[in-house]
C-alpha cells in the first residue's frame, strides 16, 4: 500500500520518521513539511493512496472534507495525536482499509487504536467487508445499512448463493449480474462476483501514470468497467514493478503473478513473441495470466494490445 505521512512540527516529524521505519512492507512516503494540503490529498484520492496525518484531527477533517465523495471509493485516512497515543482511522474504514491500517499503525508506535466502526466495535458481521475480502462488487449500496443494522440487533445474518429465488427473503444475495437484477427484491443487498481479470506485462520500469492512462484508456473502449475486474495479473518477475503496484492499489484489486512454468501451461489460443519468450521464459504473458487468472472456462475477451512496451488482455470468468 501506498501511504502518505503528513506533519506539522517537529515533534510531528520524528514520530512520522518512526512510523515510516516501520511501515517498511509498505510504501510509505514523507510529505515534505509545507507542501500544499490541497494538491497532497487531492492526488491520493485520485490515485487511493493511504494518508496519515499527524496532527490534530481538525486539520485532517479540513484537508480531506472537500474531497469526500464515496464511501466505496474514497482512500483510507487517519490521523494521530503528536504524542503518539491515539490511532484514528477517519475515513474508508471497511474497503478502503483504513481501520486494518490503523491497527497496524497502533501496533508499530504503540499507540491506542480508535476504532469507531459500529459492526467492529459490536463484534458485528460487516457486508462491505465481506463484499471486499471476497472479490464482489455491490449491486445496491443503499443494502450496506440494512444489513448492518439487522447484524447489530444480534439478528442471524442469511446469505443465499445458489438456488434462485430463495424460498423467503435474505439479507445477502450472491448472484451473477444479469440474473441478480430479476432478484433484487429477493435481498437486502446484491453481491455481484467480479467478471474479469486484466493481464498485464510491461517494460521495466514503465511509470504508473503511463501505465494506467493506457490501461483505462484500452477498457473504456471496450465498454468494460474496472468496478467489474477482480484483479490484474501478471508474471513473477513482476511482482515488484512500481508501476503495476500502484495501478492495483488505484483500482483497489490484487495483483496476482504466477511463474513463466504456470504460464506455459494455459489453455487457449495465444499470440506468440519470440522476445518475451526469451526475456521471461514464456511466448505470451497478458493473455495467458488474464486465462490462469480468470480460471476454467473463461473466455479472452480482449486479445493482447499492445502500445509502447506494454500489453494488456482481459479474460471473462465463467460464472
């Protein structure tokens, strides 16, 4: 996860240099002291980049508040005390991760975490949780209250996957899009599973910016929208590639590498290039990751383009 520190003082910045130390598994960025709150947050929530402020809560509430848009969408925020006692996730608890986040960031400087989430702090079964730590995409958003509220009355919470329409109302429907449409009435709330995965192969060290505008750019025209894709693909040697990192942290999806023998090994009608086989060790890697990924039956919906030493496929999961 990309992260952004934010401080004010002095004693804001040692605690700031501490937590960055140890925030080592992620990439967490210093903002240089006086750069402009605007353009800083603005650009994370462009490209769902984690801030953390420290400082007062006010002054995180204040930079952000014109930026909120979507509870689905916005990146996580937090905050904490100059003192290092307190850990307040602020913003995008549950999908953007903010409350993990700020458990972790609580465990590494020893500080009071403030989790003020009413199904965490109830011990309570969370639908948008759910929804993302399973790869669904939610039909209605307006369902996320309904059955948060039946959770926190202690009531059981139903979930029907298979065997439409269920015999009586549910809480949580599990359904393919198409289908899940007729079935609205039948729940609280429609989880959709997510239809595609991107493959993705690129020249070393191609930027984030370069990448996504190339990837968007490759999706829109083909009618397919990124709330639909679970995941972006790709091969091992990859796996640290800056670039696609950041893409998979703006689109809000893993990033998912397999090794050149697995990719070798997938099933469909591929284009070949001598150089990539030479260079990785496979003929093909955004068809045959997009195939592997999306899983048996799927179908490659978007062949191999290519455009200044990036390619990218997309694969349709058979649901």
């Amino acid at each position: 996860m990309r992260i952004k520190i934010i401080y004010f003082t002095d004693k804001g910045k040692a605690l700031s240099e501490r937590l960055k130390a140890g925030l080592a598994e992620h990439d967490a960025v210093i903002v240089p002291k006086g750069a402009p709150l605007a353009i800083v947050c603005g650009d994370a929530f462009v490209d769902n980049e984690a801030l953390v402020f420290v400082g007062a809560a006010g002054i995180a509430v204040r930079a952000v508040a014109p930026l909120v848009r979507d509870k689905l969408k916005d990146p996580p925020v937090i905050v904490i005390d100059e003192n290092g006692s307190f850990v307040i996730p602020l913003l995008s608890g549950h999908v953007g991760g903010a409350n993990s986040l700020a458990l972790e960031v609580a465990d590494i400087i020893g500080a009071q975490p403030v989790i003020t989430t009413a199904t965490d702090v109830s011990a309570a079964f969370s639908v948008d949780l759910f929804a993302k730590e399973n790869e669904l995409k939610i039909a209605n958003r307006d369902g996320i209250a309904r059955v948060s509220s039946s959770a926190l009355e202690g009531k059981p919470v139903t979930i029907c996957i298979r065997d439409y329409p269920p015999e009586e109302p549910v809480d949580v429907l599990i359904a393919e899009e198409e289908a899940a449409k007729a079935l609205k009435d039948s729940a609280k709330i429609v989880l959709c599973p997510k239809r595609y995965a991107i493959g993705i192969g690129c020249r070393r060290g191609k930027s984030f910016e370069v990448l996504r505008a190339f990837a968007e750019e490759v999706l829109v025209d083909n009618g397919i929208d990124i709330d639909d894709a679970g995941c972006i693909v790709t091969i091992d040697v990859k796996k640290d590639e800056e670039g696609l990192k950041r893409l998979s942290q703006a689109w809000r999806m893993p990033l998912i590498t397999f090794e050149a023998g697995l990719l070798a090994k997938a099933e469909g009608d591929f284009s070949h290039s001598d150089t990539v086989l030479e260079k990785v060790g496979v003929d093909n890697v955004c068809e045959r990751a997009a195939v592997l990924a999306a899983g048996k039956g799927s179908q490659l919906i978007i062949k191999k383009t290519v455009r200044d030493g990036m390619t990218i496929a997309v694969a349709e999961r058979k649901i």
